[in-house]
C-alpha cells in the first residue's frame, strides 16, 4: 500500500491510520454503549449509581468525628417529575394493611407538588440541599406535624416547602387489617436524578 500525503504535505504510514482508524472504532463503540446503557430507565441501577457517587446523608444518625460529604442539589431538577418522591415511613408500632393514597393517584401528587414548588425556584437561587419534609396523615386523610427533616439550604424555600405539603388536599387514609382508618407517617424529598435514597 502506498503512502499518502495529507493536507499539509506530510507523508502518512498507512499502518498507523489502520491502526488509528481501529482505535478510532473502538472509541466510538465504547461511547455508544455508554450511551445507550444510561438511556435505560432501570430505577435500582440508577439508585446504585447515585449512592455510590453520592453517599446519603441521614440528618437523624450522624457519624460522630467522621466528616460527611453532603450531597448537593441541581435546582434544574425541579423540572423533572422524577425529583418529587414521596415514601411512607415504616412505623415503629403497627403497619397499616393499605397505605393512604393521595386523591387521584401518584400522577395527581406530583402535578401538585411540582405545580406549587416549581414557580418558587427563583433564578440563581444556586445549589441546593436536598430537602426532606416529614407529615403525618390522620384518620381522616388530613395532614399533620408537618415538619423539615432537612434543609434546602434556604430559609425561604424551605417555609415555602411546609406549606405546600401542610396545605395538601385530604388523602384517602390508611387502613389496618380490620379496615379501619389509621394514622401513616410519610416523608417527601426532592432528589437529584429522580433517585430516591432507601427508606430510613
């Protein structure tokens, strides 16, 4: 094979384009996989990603004389519907048979809640903490002792925060195993990457 020239007149081995084109190929496969393997939407792969880049910081059982990296929050996360998790806390007494379950179903929860936190993410606000809200539901589906579990980091998104989940319509309440009305306890985060940590 004879050699070339390129552009500038320099006299290319036509081994070391081989070679180059080879690599070049490699490099371009291992990029598409890449691609494609975060494109799927695989919930437990993604939590273990995050939680291996990010450790969970547990504002009620801190490491004593070790130093915690807080995660930080990308506040464009308020635009996905992914960000707004809300879990029901495991009870310490007796767990009810059905949990309570917000009128309208997850779907309705979210455009709730994104509908009212979304227009208070003011431009520039910066990197946020990961804000946790603890609320109970009673009886009658009403929220209670609503209260912040962690910090955004803002003083003025977070009161805004108790308020949107103090003022959230009544749900249908928890039911024990007789089919009685009870108490649930639940917690609402917004996590990064639609990732939420494990339940506490």
């Amino acid at each position: 094979m004879a050699a070339s020239r390129n552009t500038f007149g320099r006299i290319l081995n036509p081994k070391v384009m081989h070679a180059t084109a080879i690599i070049g190929g490699a490099t371009l496969v291992a990029v598409a996989s890449v691609y494609v393997g975060f494109s799927s939407d695989d919930h437990q792969a993604c939590c273990a990603q995050v939680k291996a880049a990010v450790p969970f910081f547990d504002p009620f059982q801190p490491t004593a004389g070790a130093s915690v990296q807080e995660p930080w929050l990308d506040p464009l996360v308020f635009n996905s519907n992914k960000a707004y998790v809300v879990e029901a806390l495991t009870s310490k007494t007796t767990a009810p048979t059905t949990d309570a379950l917000f009128v309208g179903g997850a779907d309705s929860l979210v455009s709730y809640l994104k509908g009212n936190i979304l227009p208070h993410i003011q431009p520039g606000i910066g990197w946020l903490k990961p804000p946790v809200v603890h609320f109970t539901l009673d009886k009658g589906g009403d929220v209670t002792d609503v209260s912040l579990a962690g910090t955004s980091g803002k003083a003025e998104l977070d009161a805004h925060l108790l308020q949107v989940i103090t003022d959230m319509p009544r749900w249908t309440p928890a039911k024990d195993a007789n089919g009685g009305a009870m108490e649930q306890a639940f917690a609402f985060r917004v996590v990064q990457g639609g990732c939420a940590p494990a339940s506490r």
